[in-house]
C-alpha cells in the first residue's frame, strides 16, 4: 500500500512528464496498461513494471 506522499510525488512526476512532448503517446500507452491490467491480462508486477519502463523511471 503507497503511502499519501508517494501518492503525491507520483502524481506530480506523471504531470511532468506529461508537459513534455509525446503527452498524448504516454497517456495512450497508460491508459492500455491500465485496461490490460483490469482485465486480468497483467498481474499486479507486470503492470507496475510496465508503468515503470513507460515512465521512464
């Protein structure tokens, strides 16, 4: 469980990057991320991981 400033911090690091060329591609490629993983075709780690290498951690 993340706690509210981990929360907060990651908002703000997505908001960034979103400013940033390419808004569009990367909130596409979450928002797929997000139903694949809604739908059971990503666990749990491979969601996390997938928003990780998306971001660009």
């Amino acid at each position: 469980m993340r706690c509210a400033d981990e929360t907060s911090i990651g908002r703000v690091l997505l908001l960034t990057r979103w400013q940033n060329a390419g808004q569009k591609a990367l909130a596409a490629e979450l928002a797929l991320l997000a139903e694949l993983h809604a739908k059971g075709a990503l666990s749990d780690e491979e969601f996390s991981a997938a928003k990780l290498r998306t971001l660009g951690d």
